[in-house]
C-alpha cells in the first residue's frame, strides 16, 4: 500500500485511531526491515573494503617494494 493513497476513515472528533495506529505499525515495521537490511549490507561492505585494502597492501609491498610475502 502507498503511503501517498492512504486515507483513513472519520470518525468523531477526527481520523479513526485504529487506521491510523495500524498505518503507524506498518510504516513503522517496514521501516525496521529495511534498516535491518541496509545495517546488514553496510557490514558487508565494510568486510569487502577491508579484504580489498588487504590485498591492495600485499600487492604494493610485492609489486612496488619487491619484498618477499
């Protein structure tokens, strides 16, 4: 469900609270998953930058220092 096509029913004295509490859980369990995600992905990233820089280094001091590895 979009957030821009949302609409919540009326009720007395404003919007219904059960639509807008259940909108509020989704949007907010959404929220959660996807920061879980990204959280996941950064770690990775992360790992892979540091294998990189790993290598980067051992190819430097065989290639441009010439020392033994």
């Amino acid at each position: 469900m979009s957030e821009r096509m949302i609409r919540f029913r009326k009720a007395l004295g404003g919007y219904n609270k059960e639509d807008v509490n259940d909108f509020i859980e989704e949007i907010s369990a959404r929220y959660n998953n996807a920061e879980n995600e990204y959280q996941k992905k950064i770690k990775e990233l992360q790992r892979t930058k540091e294998e990189l820089l790993e290598s980067l280094q051992l190819y430097y001091k065989v290639f441009f220092l010439g020392e033994d590895v």
